[in-house]
C-alpha cells in the first residue's frame, strides 16, 4: 500500500480551485510523522515497554497550517491572493 499523506490531497485541491488556503490566521499546528518514524515507535514500544505501560510519543511543535497553504499557493500558476469574504 503506497500512502502520502494529506499534503497531495491539499495540492490536488489548491490546483484544482487555484487557491491554497486556510481556516483563521493560519496559527494552528500540523504535527505530522512519517509513517516509517510511527512504525519504529510501535516497533519499540511493543518490545521494550512493560505490560500495561501508557506510552506517550511527543515530537515536533507541527508546521502553521498558514505555511503550508503559502508553500502550495507559490506553486500555482497563477500566483494569486484571496481575502475572507466578511
């Protein structure tokens, strides 16, 4: 099974609606693994943590939802701005 995530699903629609955006200022944090980080945490956890343990895996602050939709956004062609409608 070939999986990436929720980035291409945000791109795919960015190019579909010439947009990239976001819901607020753009402040709140996207914490993200790679599937491959996951696994070896479950891998560890399984072999290593007594029975019963509750685990808690921490990592990154996650990126600014804003700054995910401006990298996409720099890509459409064309570049452009939309402002929330009030």
């Amino acid at each position: 099974m070939r999986c990436h995530g929720f980035i291409p699903q945000l791109i795919a629609t960015a190019r579909t609606k010439g947009v990239s955006g976001y819901i607020g200022d753009g402040t709140s944090r996207w914490p993200a693994v790679h599937v491959k980080d996951a696994a070896s945490l479950y891998r560890l956890a399984i072999a290593q943590a007594p029975a019963g343990a509750v685990l808690n895996a921490v990592g990154d602050e996650g990126v600014p939802v804003r700054e995910i939709a401006e990298a996409i956004g720099r890509q459409l062609k064309p570049a452009g701005h939309v402002s929330a409608r009030r």
